[in-house]
C-alpha cells in the first residue's frame, strides 16, 4: 500500500469514528424518550387476575392495611357438596410485599418486594376472605363442582371450590363486580363478590335454608337361646333428616317439594350380633309421617348387621330419600323392628320387641 491509500483508510477511521461519537451523543440529548431506555415501571397484575390466597386469621389482614367491609348475612353458597360464605371484601388499588404475604401470595408476585403489585390503571382489586356458613349441614367433599369467576365479561375457571379461611383476589375495573359461579348437580348458584348478593334468580329454595334434624329411639328385643332371661338386648335407633332442593342421583327436587335425606343407624352389643345377626326390613321398620299426615315413603330395602373388629358393637346402618313438600318443618318418626335375626349356622331365630322409646319428633330449623 503507498502512503497516499494508507492516509485515505485512516481518513475514513476517523470518519466512522466521529459519525459514532456524533450518533452516541444524539441519543443522550434525544428528547423523545421512545428512543432511550425506559425506567422500568412498578410491577402490575395481569388484568385477568383471580388468585386464591390463604390467611389462618381474616382479621389480620386489618393489619397490614386492608379493611375488611362485612357483608350482608345470608352472602353464602350452599350446595349438595359445598358450603361458603363470603365473610366480608376489601378494596385495593395496590398490594404491598407485606399484604402479599399476609395473603400467602407473596410467592407468585416477588417482584413486588421492591414495589407493590399494581392492579393497573382504571383497576382495583377486591380481596374476599371465605368461611364456612353458620349450621350448614354440609357432607364437604367430590370433585363434580364446576367453579369459575366472571369478571369483564369473561369466565376465569378454578381448580376447586374455594373454602374457609381461603382468600379471593380479583383483578376488576375501578368501581366494578366480579362474580363467583359454582355449577354442581345441574344447579348453578352465583353470588357477587363485592356485594353478596345472590345472582342466580333469587335466594335459596326453601330446603337450602334448613338444617337437618335427629331424633334418638331405644328399643329392647328378647332373642330366643340368646337374651338372658329377664332381660332385653337393646337396639340404639337415631334417624337423621337433612332437606336439600336436589340430589346427586335424583336431581332438583320439583317446585313445591324437597328431597328429604334419611339416614338410620342402630347400634347393638357386638356379643349378640355373633350369636344373632339383624336383617332388618327398613320399610317395616321405620315410619316416618309430616306434621300434615304426609307420610314419608320409605324405600322397600334390606339392611344387615356388622360387627366392629373389636367385637364390641354392631352396626346396621342406612341411607335413603323422599321426596316431601317443602313446608314441612317437623316429623313423627317411629320405629319397630321387622325383619329376622339369624344365628351363625344360616337358621332364623324368633324374637319379641319391647319398646323402650319407640317415636319422637324431628324439627328442621332455619339455619
């Protein structure tokens, strides 16, 4: 290369590097800030947000800053496999680490140590502490339930029934609703969850606001080759009626009637059951009738006797349904046993009953 083409490449080195200084230096003094780097802004929630947090104590979340307002009584669902009542809801246009944590919530937002967690511009979160209704008489449990929350418009699915000391975290507009809908045995209830009102057409079937009553017989039976003489084996009868507007199998219980569950379990020395096991006619057995002279029909069905693994007890137990009408509050229920005892070579043994308490009353209050 001649000198003259060498001083042309260091012309141009010092061309390309005084355009960069001059580029670099434009963008420091570039007013439009679209062309800098941006300061990153606080942490925001996705506008889409329904998290289920845990708290072992509501009131605490008094203090960490989020005031729980009570709501109205009777903001509950109740259904054949679940029970909630919205214990109260709070309002926040942000959330702290602290709040956060006291929410069991702080793992799926930790960039909001070092700010808090923002529901966005226009948005605010409602943050709904659960609990369990007052005498819900409720056999918690299945997977059937379909649960989601609609905010926006839009359906947000959830993987189970929210329970007591559970926490709803909503993502919703400034001002605006979000509600809880939860479809289970065909029949879909909805409540608001800033509200707590019911949006399903209105409050609970009748049935849905009772609880279930019990109501305990005694009987005595003289097993022959069995009893000692003078005396009387003695059968424990209680009888259990729970009310609901629908059943898994049966379905929703037509408009004026519910479905009436009944639950017969008798309980007797384990001794005697060995010698003499009870097959009980439950339809012969127990009568159930309303304070109308409705009688309750008994399905025609056989129960037979068990025995504990220590020996100690035997068990019949018993489970059923009727369909009654819904104003029925109280029950006469008798019981007299039908059916045979049988000793362990397969043959029946005779026996004869002496009542000790063989009827009572069940009453279904409010809840």
């Amino acid at each position: 290369m001649n000198n003259e083409e060498d001083a042309g490449v260091r012309r141009s080195g010092w061309l390309a590097a005084a355009l960069a200084l001059l580029s670099l230096a434009g963008c420091a003094d570039d007013p439009d800030p679209a062309r800098g780097a941006r300061e990153p802004g606080p942490p925001a929630a996705p506008a889409d947000l329904v998290a289920i947090g845990a708290t072992p104590d509501p009131a605490a979340l008094t203090g960490v800053g989020l005031e729980v307002e009570p709501l109205p009584a009777g903001a509950e669902l109740v259904g054949p496999n679940y029970a909630i009542a919205l214990a109260g809801v709070a309002v926040a246009g942000e959330l702290s680490y602290d709040q956060l944590q006291e929410l069991n919530l702080h793992r799926q937002f930790p960039e909001a140590e070092s700010a808090p967690l923002q529901a966005g511009a226009g948005r605010e979160f409602l943050i709904v502490p659960l609990a369990e209704p007052e005498n819900a008489d409720v056999v918690l449990g299945g997977d059937s339930a379909e649960v989601a929350v609609d905010g926006d418009g839009e359906a947000r699915p959830l993987d189970h029934v929210p329970h007591e000391l559970e926490v709803l975290v909503v993502n919703v507009p400034a001002g605006g609703d979000a509600t809880l809908t939860i479809t289970d045995a065909e029949e879909t209830k909805s409540i608001s969850l800033r509200t707590g009102e019911r949006g399903d057409g209105g409050g609970d079937r009748p049935a849905d606001t009772l609880q279930a009553g019990t109501v305990d017989l005694e009987e005595g039976v003289v097993i022959a080759g069995v009893t000692q003489a003078g005396s009387y084996d003695g059968l424990t009868v209680r009888v259990s009626l729970r009310p609901t507007s629908q059943l898994d199998e049966q379905g929703v219980a037509a408009d004026g009637t519910m479905w009436l569950e009944i639950d017969l379990a008798i309980t007797y020395a384990g001794l005697v059951a060995e010698q003499a096991r009870l097959r009980l006619d439950v339809a012969g057995s127990l009568t159930i009738a309303g304070s109308d002279g409705t009688s309750v029909e008994i399905p025609a069905d056989t129960a037979e006797a068990s025995v504990s693994a220590d020996g100690a007890l035997a068990f019949v137990e018993w489970s059923g349904a009727a369909e009654v009408p819904d104003t029925l509050r109280s029950f006469e229920v008798s019981y007299t046993t039908q059916g045979s005892f049988v000793a362990p070579d397969g043959s029946a043994l005779s026996y004869t009953r002496q009542p000790v308490t063989p009827t009572g009353t069940v009453e279904l209050t409010e809840r």
